[in-house]
C-alpha cells in the first residue's frame, strides 16, 4: 500500500466514523407479525381464562411489555406448569388491552363510551400510564351533556385527577342542562355530594332543588339527609319554599322558617356564580344588560352571578378641561342588599379608574355619578376576575 492509498483509507475511515450510522427500519411489519401472535396458541406458554373463555398468551412478550404482567409472570407463579390463570376482569376489554401490548395499537371506531370506561378500568389497574393518558384525553374531548356524569363516577373510581377536574369544571359551566339530563339520576351519592358542595355550578337553586328530589327518587335506597344538606336553601325564593320544598319532605319542614329568615336578613347569602378569570362579564353582550336608572345613575345586570373582583371605568374623549368628576360604585346579588365600594375622584390623566377588592359574586353593578353633566355616553364599564387584584385593567383609549 503506497501512502497515496494508505492516507485515503484513513480519511475514509474517519468519515464514517464521524457519519451518524444509517438504520432502516421496518417497524410496521414488525407490528403487524406481533399482531398475529395476539392470543394465537403458536408459541403460547400462558393461558387466560376471562367469563369461561380461554385465551392464549406469550410470557415473555407480556412481562416485557408490561410490569404487572412481569410480577404475575415470573416473580409471583414459580413453575411453568401453573401458568393458567383465571382474571375476574371483562372479556373484551381484555382482549383489546393484549392487542394493545402485542401490536401497540387500539380500536378506537370500534369502542363506544362503555366499552373505553372498561379499558380505561384495566389501563389503571395493569398501570399502563401511556394507555391511560391517552383514554384520559380522548374522554376529555368528548365531554358532552349526556357522558360527563359517567366520566367523572369513572374518574373518581380510578382517582384520574385530571378528569376529575375537567369534569366538574364542564357540570359547572354546564349546570342547568346537566341537572336535568336523565344521566344526572345514575350519579353516584358521593358524586353528587361533591357536585352541590361547589360554589360555581351554574343552575338556579331552585332547579337544583328539583333535580336533588328526581336523584332521590331514582335511588330509594340511598340516605338523602347528607346530600339535602348541601342544597342552598335561602337562595330559593319564599314561596318556593313554603310550597314546593316544604311539601317535599326532602328537608325538615320545621326549618324552614329559619331559612326564610336567613334569606331576608342575610347579606351574604352562599352564592353561586361563575368563575372566569379574565373575561370582562360587564360587557359581553351575552352576559348582561346595560340600563340607565335615570340620568345620573346607571345598572349592569350580569346574566347570571358571577364572581369578580376588578371594575373599572374609562370615559374616551373626555374633555381635557375636567379636572374631576365623582362617582360612587356598589355591587349587589339581588338588587336589595348593596355593598358600597366607596366614592372615587375621576382626573381626565388617565382617563380611567381601576377598582380591585375581594373576590365575591356580584349580579348588579350600580353607578352613580355625582357631576351634573351626563358622561355615560362615553362611559365603558368593565368587571372581572384577575388572579392578582392589584393588577389594572388595560385601556385602549382614543
């Protein structure tokens, strides 16, 4: 070898070893053989019995695929022999979860609401998070009026965090529908005790109040004081609930004259309310109503209560002349008892006043201006929830 050649092998060398080794793979195909093992008896060293039906199975592809299975496998039986073992679990879930660990793939047109509930079931107990993860998210892009009963009692049995959440936060933006859904009848008591117990369920009480009686009518059996307790009687209106609750026999009729007591004379009745942190409920057309009491005196009427702790005010094209202008502000949830939020000066540098306090449902918002020229023409009135109070609303002024 001259050193011509010599040189070159050297340099060809190096460039291999500096090129990242090219691997073809073939992955599918490999997926697609393993498939065909799936509780087929070639092979097969193990055998299932699930309802009476025996179904052939491979040790070391099942102990490797999955923890659970490698503690059954090989740590927990000792002989080959024994290696026929009876599950108290659902057939077909079953069968998709081995389809799952042999080829890594899942029926999902195939499986209705049930059927995933059943997976899902299986997933948590062989601790197969990837599987788990993914039937957690396709259930929570499919919360709908008629399942998220379902999903959260599954949730909960499977103590599933994140669906849990996600399905009370969907019952609570959803809650006069979901009340009065027949799926609502097949919730579980401690389901529905934690349900009424939120303070964000938006469905009028009394509605709440009939949809507690149909539950209880639908589960007989089951003890209703513990879940009656949690119903917010003095938001019902008086002659609802000298008629309708206290002919029910779903709470103590003797009480129910301390509730209308308490709902006369209390001026922070528990509330329900939607929580939306950010969004402006004062001036979204859908959520509520602007009016003018008369000409110095305006009311915001949310849809529904909400809970806030930010107002504020900005007046475009306010006259750079005005050195200030005077307005009270107050909040209400039922238009008779008002909390004052205190008498505010209004400089036309900036031309806006931010007003934080603690978080509180609110359903009326009443200003009074207290300069005798009318300025709500130009008057933008905001109202929302910020996780940090001190923060000021952003203005775009003319």
């Amino acid at each position: 070898m001259n050193s011509h050649e010599s040189f070159s092998s050297i340099a060809a060398k190096r460039r291999r070893i500096a090129e990242p080794e090219r691997v073809q793979t073939f992955g599918e195909g490999v997926l697609l053989d393993m498939d065909l093992l799936c509780m087929n008896d070639l092979y097969s060293d193990v055998s299932f019995f699930v309802e009476d039906q025996r179904i052939s199975g491979h040790c070391a592809i099942l102990a490797t695929r999955c923890k659970y299975f490698h503690t059954m496998l090989f740590e927990s039986m000792s002989e080959w022999k024994e290696r026929q073992i009876r599950l108290t679990v659902p057939l077909e879930a079953f069968k998709v979860i081995l389809g799952y660990l042999y080829s890594g793939t899942l029926p999902m047109s195939t499986m209705d609401v049930g059927a995933i509930f059943q997976v899902l079931g299986l997933a948590n107990l062989y601790g197969l998070l990837q599987l788990q993860t993914f039937l957690t998210e396709h259930l929570l892009e499919t919360l709908s009026v008629g399942n998220v009963c379902t999903i959260l009692d599954t949730a909960r049995q499977f103590n599933i965090a994140d669906l849990i959440t996600k399905s009370l936060n969907f019952i609570d933006a959803n809650g006069a529908k979901v009340i009065e859904d027949d799926s609502f009848q097949k919730l579980s008591k401690e389901s529905l005790e934690e349900v009424l117990s939120r303070e964000t369920l938006i469905a009028h009480e009394l509605n709440v109040f009939y949809a507690v009686k149909e539950w209880s009518r639908h589960n007989p059996d089951v003890d209703i004081k513990s879940v009656a307790s949690l119903l917010r009687l003095p938001l019902i209106k008086v002659e609802d609930l000298l008629g309708t609750v206290r002919r029910s026999g779903l709470v103590d009729a003797n009480n129910i004259f301390d509730v209308i007591d308490k709902a006369i004379k209390s001026e922070n009745l528990p509330y329900r309310a939607r929580e939306s942190p950010g969004v402006d409920v004062a001036s979204v057309s859908e959520w509520g109503t602007r009016s003018m009491l008369n000409k110095n005196e305006i009311l915001i009427e949310l849809s529904f209560w909400c809970f806030i702790n930010n107002i504020g005010i900005c007046i475009s094209g306010i006259n750079n002349s005005i050195q200030m202008l005077d307005f009270t502000v107050a909040i209400s949830c039922d238009k008779t008892h008002w909390v004052g939020l205190g008498t505010f000066k209004f400089s036309a540098f900036p031309p806006y006043l931010d007003i934080t306090f603690m978080r509180r449902p609110v359903r009326f918002i009443r200003i009074l201006q207290l300069t005798r020229k009318n300025y709500f023409k130009d008057m933008v009135i905001r109202a929302s929830l910020s996780p940090d109070t001190t923060q000021e609303m952003a203005w775009e002024t003319a």
